[in-house]
C-alpha cells in the first residue's frame, strides 16, 4: 500500500482530533462519552496510519496491506459510533452506562487524561451544530473518508 494513503489518512485523523480539542478547550464545547470515544478512536486510526506509513516506506507489503486494513476497520468502528451518537445517544437524557461511558471511565482513560477524554456533557447537551450540521455527523463524514481512503489505498495496491 502507498505511504500516500497513510499520509491522507495521519492528516485528516490529526487535524480532527486538533478540531476537536479546539473546540473543547477553545470554544467551550462540552464532549460527551460518545464524542471522546470517537477521540480515542481517532488516535487509534493515527497510531495504525503512522505504523503503516513506517512500513510502507521499508516496503513491507504484508505489513502495509495489514495496517491499511486495520485503519479502514477503525474507521469504519468510528462510523458506527457516530451513527449511533446522531440516532440513540443524542435523544438519551443521558449517555451514562451506555458502552462508550462505561469503557472510558472503566478503561481509565478519562481519569487518567480528562483533558482529552474526560466526559463533561451528556449527550442530548452536547449536541452542536457547526456549519448547519450536528457535530456528530462531522465525525461520521470524517470518519467515511478515512475509512474510503483506506479501502481505496488497499484495492489500489492489489
């Protein structure tokens, strides 16, 4: 796979994880337990991109090919969760014992770094728009491209 995908994908999952703390610590926007998951989500799809990158550029194929893969499949995660963040958790009066709140306080993530990925809303209260769309719908947009990206970079690799 060509370290150009790699190279789309370590951009748009860097510069949405910048937008998004931005708009926490800049804007005041509150996240909810959806919204940091799709951050560690994030990081997770950037740490598989930058390996990829790595051996894409030794030319390990296999291990290329691997990585594309498991970014695509982060990705497509991050669909998911975005999705259900827009159709469930934004109409719940609260996001607590749902599976992002659970494995983030569980995981320990949010004590440990809640400048990153403490929960500080609900998710029905976190409901934004930007630009006349949901904040939520931004993330799933996102999260397509880089999951299209991906899949793209693997077929073109074949």
């Amino acid at each position: 796979m060509s370290t150009r995908f790699f190279s789309y994908s370590i951009f748009l999952s860097l510069g949405a994880l910048i937008i998004a703390l931005v708009s926490q610590h800049v804007f005041a926007m509150r996240p909810c337990a959806w919204c940091v998951f799709q951050r560690l989500l994030l990081i997770v799809v950037l740490a598989f991109s930058i390996f990829g990158y790595l051996v894409a550029s030794l030319k390990l194929r296999f291990l290329s090919q691997l990585f594309g893969l498991l970014s695509a499949l982060t990705a497509i995660g991050g669909v998911l969760s975005a999705w259900y963040q827009y159709n469930v958790a934004a109409k719940l009066f609260s996001c607590d014992m749902t599976f992002a709140d659970r494995f983030m306080t569980q995981s320990g993530l949010e004590s440990a770094l809640p400048w990153l990925f403490g929960i500080y809303s609900t998710c029905m209260d976190a409901t934004v728009h930007v630009f006349g769309l949901e904040y939520a719908l931004w993330a799933l947009l996102l999260f397509v491209i880089i999951g299209a990206v991906m899949l793209y970079g693997l077929v073109r690799s074949k």
